[in-house]
C-alpha cells in the first residue's frame, strides 16, 4: 500500500472519530428538572438563552408556577421575533458564515410555534383572550414558516385554540372558520361552535421528537420520534364514564413535514455555496496565474485588473473556507410528542386519566403532571402533561 493510500485511511479513521466527538457533543441532555435547567441557564453561552428558556418555562408550566413561565416565554418570544433584528446575535443567526451550532438557537418551525402555543395558553389562564388569540395566530404562521418559503399550516390544536379564542371574544365567522379548519384535519373532531367557556382539558403525551446529525460533515438534519415512550392515546373518567380524547397533534410528525410534504432537512444550500465558493476561488486564482504572464506586455490599468481577479478569488477561497454546513441539531426536549383535547359540560366532574399504548393496553406513567387553572371570568383550563 502506497503511504498516500495509508495517510488517507489514517485520516477517514481521524474524521470517523471527529464525527462520533461531535455528534457526543452536539446532542442535548435528556430533560432535566426546573432547578437543572435554571443552574445551566446562569452558566450557559448566550447562543442557548432561547432554548434553556423553552425549557425552563415548560418545566415551570409543569409545576404551575404561572408567573415564572409567563416570564421566560416572554423572553422565548422576544428573542425569536428580534432574530432579523440590528444585532450582533441576530446578524449571526442569518449569516452562512458561522457553524449552525454556534448561531442564537431560534428553534424549528414547530418549536417556534410550540412556544407561542403555551404562551396563548398563559394568556388564557389570565382571561387575556385578545392576545391568546394574537400569539396563536403568530404560532400559526410559525409552524408553517420555513427558512425563506411559507407552507399551509396543519397544525390542529393551533386551529381549535384559534376558533376558541374568536368565540370567546365573539367573532363568530372566524370562529367558524377556525373549527372547519379543524374538521378538515381531524375529521373525527365533531365539537360545534358554542361550547367556548365549557371546561376544557388538554393532554400533552410522551417526549419530543429528537434532531440528529447526518451525513457528511454532518449536514443533515434527521428527525426521530421519543424513545420508550408508550402513551399514544388518552381517555377521561367523566361522570364516571370513559370519553376519549381526540389526538390533535403528533409533534413528530410536525417536525418532519413541511405543510404536507415530509422531510428530513438538508442544508444543502450552505454545502453548495461552500463548493460553489471554493470551486471560483481555484478558478479565478489560476486565471489570475495566466494573466500575470500576459501581464508582462499589457498596460498598468490591465495589470490593476488582474490584480483584482487574483484578490476575488483569494476571497471565494477564504469564504469557502469559512462557511460551516454543520446542522445545528440542538432541539428543545421537554416538549411532547403528541397534544390531545377534550371539551366538558358545565358541571361534568372529570376523573382519572387513563393512557393506552398503540395497540390499546393500559400503560402506567409515574410523574404524571395535571394542573388546574380558573380564569378570572369562571373558565377552566385542565391541563396535562406525562413526561418532564
């Protein structure tokens, strides 16, 4: 074996393991208490502010503490709608010039609407319903925006919050609107217009869906459902009876489609631009190699311009260099996997929750989270969630 041939299989062994390091590094703990992520908030790098504060206000909704996630969701909001914003962290979150993994983290589509999503959910415990519906519309827009193009949202819970929302506040038509738009995706969802105000139980199931890193360079985005996480279904004890609840949302199933077209994302885009970058950079620097002997018997003012293309390819070649296509597969992971609703009568007592696998067995969570909140006006808001 030639030494060549040797040194390029000593250096495949190297970039192997360079790979294993940083997919080790790159992918994120497993979800941690309300107290863990706070004490990794206080030491963590800026570029994760927003992620950690998803987390913490999640895990702060999950032990009621109303005014500690009312508090981090405004600062998740603030951040993600300053992302195109005149700053240093903004201008690197847009740049192609920085590692994904080193950008402010603003979240995928799903994360984003995710947050507006609880965030409306505050906003309806306070009676506040004009902005619970503004921030579900905005998480609308969200769940279907990516990058530079916009796809349908299909997003249900997004739709049942938004027509809850508009009939609380009275406008029947977008109410309307709103609830067939939820029929259209769930046809097994029958709630007509009218029951706005009646007891309303959401129950959030399972773990989030995970990024990985693939490909070459790892520049590939792949998404995975939770493991080991058996709840799919939820059924309530109502009035001493079993009503199921209607599954609304499968989060993995968001955070690989976009509109109705399934993905595993690649950032092709920033792969192309680095060899598209690199390959002008060789070319233009042998062109200027040519024409620095023609250089010899031409005018001074030539000699500025070839002078020029030699510098525009010693800059594609430093661009290329600089451009790092690695995906950024931080994810936030304490979200669910799936969101389920029920609407109750007035004066309906609801019981005990019971969760069935795939195949319909009962399956015994231990950590249930079920919180109960009143808004000023009398509406109750029963909310659920399995896993931390």
């Amino acid at each position: 074996m030639s030494s060549t041939a040797s040194a390029a299989r000593t250096g495949m062994r190297g970039l192997k393991a360079l790979v294993v390091l940083a997919v080790l590094v790159a992918a994120p703990c497993m979800a941690e208490t309300r107290e863990e992520i706070e004490g990794r908030l206080h030491s963590a790098p800026s570029k994760d502010y927003t992620l950690l504060r998803m987390e913490a206000g999640l895990a702060a909704l999950r032990e009621g503490d109303l005014p500690a996630a009312r508090t981090y969701f405004d600062g998740v909001l603030d951040s993600i709608e300053s992302i195109y914003a005149d700053s240093e962290g903004a201008a690197k979150a847009r740049s192609l010039w920085y590692a994904e993994g080193s950008k402010d983290f603003k979240g995928e589509p799903y994360e984003r609407a995710m947050a507006y999503y609880y965030r409306g959910l505050i906003y309806m415990v306070d009676g506040d319903y004009g902005n619970a519906r503004a921030v579900v519309r905005t998480a609308l827009a969200q769940s279907g925006f990516a990058d530079e193009t916009n796809y349908e949202s299909t997003f249900a819970s997004l739709y049942f919050l938004l027509g809850w929302t508009n009939e609380i506040m009275g406008d029947a038509e977008p109410a309307r609107q709103a609830y067939a738009e939820v029929r259209r995706l769930r046809p097994e969802w029958n709630a007509q217009p009218g029951a706005a105000g009646n007891p309303l139980v959401i129950a959030e199931l399972g773990g989030a869906p995970r990024k990985v890193g693939d490909g070459v360079g790892l520049h590939e985005i792949v998404y995975r459902p939770a493991k080991r996480m058996p709840e799919k279904s939820a059924q309530l004890l109502v009035n001493g009876n079993p009503v199921p609840m209607i599954a609304m949302d499968d989060l993995f199933y968001q955070s690989s489609h976009r509109g109705l077209r399934q993905i595993d994302r690649i950032i092709d885009g920033k792969v192309a631009f680095k060899e598209g970058f690199a390959g002008a950079g060789q070319v233009l620097g042998e062109v200027s190699k040519v024409a620095t002997v023609v250089n010899l018997e031409v005018s001074g003012t030539a000699g500025r311009t070839i002078g020029a293309v030699a510098g525009v390819g010693a800059i594609a070649t430093i661009i290329s260099l600089n451009v790092n296509p690695a995906a950024d597969v931080r994810y936030w992971n304490n979200l669910p996997e799936s969101l389920h609703v029920a609407v109750l009568k007035p004066g309906e007592t609801l019981g005990a929750l019971t969760l069935r696998d795939e195949r319909g067995a009962v399956v015994d969570v231990a950590g249930v989270a079920r919180q109960e909140w009143t808004d000023p006006q009398g509406r109750k808001i029963i909310w659920i969630k399995t896993r931390n």
